[in-house]
C-alpha cells in the first residue's frame, strides 16, 4: 500500500517536470561592437553611421565634431573603436589621439594622406589608418572589427608611408640570432599570425580641463596641419582585398554638392535619407542623381559607387 500520509502543513512540494527541460537554453544574443565616429563633416558622418549601423553586430553609440567632443563621448559611452578624422576644427584628430587610445583602439579614418601624419598618428598610438577612397564599405567594416581584436589595417597611402619611414630610419642590421638566416623549414621558426588582446600605450593623462596639451616629448608635428606637404606619391600597393589605390575623381567633375550626394550614394543612403542628410529636397536629389550618372557615365547606383570608390575595371584610366 502506498503512504497515504499527508504532507504536514507549509512542507515544501516538489516542483513540478518541465515537459522542455531537456531542450537547450538560447544563447544570449552576442554584445554588439561599439562605435564612436569623429569627423567634422555632418556629411561624413552620417555616413558612417548609417554605413556601421546597419550592420547587425555594430552599433554607433556617439558621433563627434572635434577631438574635445570625441574625447567627452568616448570617456561617456567606452566604445570598444573610435573612427578618428585627422583635420578637425578646435581639438585635432592627432592632438586628441594619445588620450584617446588610453580608452579603446582608434583607427584613423581621414582625407589626410602626408606621410608626416601618417607616420605620427602610429607613433601615437593609432592603430590603423585608413584614407577616403582608398577602400570599400566591406573593407572599412572588417577594419572595424579586426582593430577591435588588436589587428592592423592601413589602405595604400598609410602603408606607402609607413614603409618609406622604416626604409628611411633603418640602422646597420644588428647581428642575427644563432640558427637564422641558415637553410632551415620554416615551420621551425613557429611563426603566428594570431592578434594580440588591446593593450593601450602608456599614455600621459589628460589635464582636468581637457585642454588636451601635446605629448611632453617633442614630435616632429607642425602646428599648422594645412601646411603639411606630402613627400610620398599615392601608393600603388594593394590592401585587402587586392583592390588598388584609389582613382583620381577629379576627372568626374563634380560640383562639392554633387560629390556630397556621391559620398552618401556610396555609403548605401537611399535618396529620402540623402535629402534628410542635405537638408534637401527628394526632387533635387534625384535632380542631382542625374546629372552624377550622366558625368560617371553609369546607369545605377551600384554602377556610379564602383567607379566612385575605385571598384569598377576601368576606376584607375582616365579618360580616353
């Protein structure tokens, strides 16, 4: 005979089976890379933004005018990347940097291509250096993440320039270590490719004001960026992708408005974002949309976007 015996008043029950708890839990959605864009042109800006947004695993947590405001937003938010212009009005890209990356990794991402800036915004801590035209959307979303992971990124210019100052700098070569430079496999050396965790650079601390004063070492960094004259011609590397460095779209003849709307064209705007972005109408966009097409000599959007970033075949010639 079972016990019949009632359980004593307040005793505690078994819980009842869960019919599902033999089926595994969801994960929990995967935290989204944060993003602080800084450029002091509304224009690329939102382009940016929208380019990053859209991205399921990225998420733009602040824009920025100046280095002061990019400082502000990034001590606010702690972004895991901040997109940092050179040439900024008040606090400068390369003013702001070295206090920048004592938050998160910064990228800068600039029309400035002097080989001077490219070699100080390294030596301040930049981790990478892409310049305007010289990549595609895909390109700068994987520098995105891979900046993140402590990987380095650089388009054509920045690498051209890089690599002319260690041909510049180099020293008589110090001695080999024992066993290098003799006929070995080279799986002996166990070389890996594997990124390194962000580390920031030992950085001085801001003053309390955020006045942002120059590093106390001295740098070879002119005052006034306008006056910066580059010394190492458009390289003609590769970067990622084996896609070459970007066309000379001065050929195009653009009007500055009509460039504008090019820029956001490309950055993947539809024509009722551009018209919110310009402060213009739908009409005029698609006014201007027609005479871009007519001047690149395309017929769609895509096709006016590969020759404007320098993705279609004939991007690099000029006209015959």
């Amino acid at each position: 005979m079972p016990d019949q015996t009632p359980h004593p008043t307040g005793a505690p029950q078994p819980p009842p089976h869960h019919p599902f708890a033999d089926l595994p839990h969801p994960a929990p959605p995967a935290r989204r890379l944060r993003v602080v864009v800084a450029d002091d042109n509304p224009v690329v800006r939102a382009g940016l933004t929208a380019l990053l947004s859209g991205r399921a695993d990225i998420e733009v947590v602040a824009e920025a005018a100046d280095g002061r405001q990019a400082y502000e937003a990034a001590h606010q938010h702690r972004p895991d990347v901040v997109l940092l212009d050179v040439r900024m009005p008040g606090v400068d890209g390369i003013s702001a940097l070295p206090y920048l990356v004592q938050i998160a990794p910064v990228v800068m991402l600039t029309y400035s291509r002097e080989s001077e800036i490219v070699q100080e915004a390294l030596r301040r801590g930049a981790g990478g250096y892409l310049v305007h035209g010289e990549f595609t959307a895909d390109q700068l979303v994987d520098a995105v993440r891979d900046i993140k992971e402590g990987r380095a990124h650089f388009t054509p210019t920045a690498a051209g320039a890089l690599l002319a100052q260690l041909r510049q700098d180099r020293a008589p070569a110090p001695p080999l270590p024992d066993g290098l430079g003799q006929s070995s496999s080279a799986t002996a050396y166990g070389i890996s490719a594997s990124a390194q965790p962000y580390s920031p650079p030992q950085q001085p601390s801001p003053p309390a004001s955020f006045g942002i004063q120059q590093p106390s070492r001295p740098v070879a960094y002119p005052e006034n960026l306008s006056q910066m004259q580059p010394h190492v011609g458009q390289s003609s590397s590769e970067w990622t992708s084996g896609r070459p460095a970007a066309p000379d779209r001065s050929r195009f003849q653009l009007s500055t408005r009509e460039a504008e709307i090019m820029d956001l064209i490309a950055s993947g705007m539809n024509n009722q974002q551009i018209a919110a972005t310009c402060f213009i109408s739908e009409k005029t966009v698609k006014n201007h949309i027609n005479r871009i097409f007519a001047k690149l000599h395309s017929t769609s959007r895509s096709e006016a976007a590969a020759k404007w970033i320098g993705t279609a075949p004939d991007a690099h010639r000029g006209r015959g």
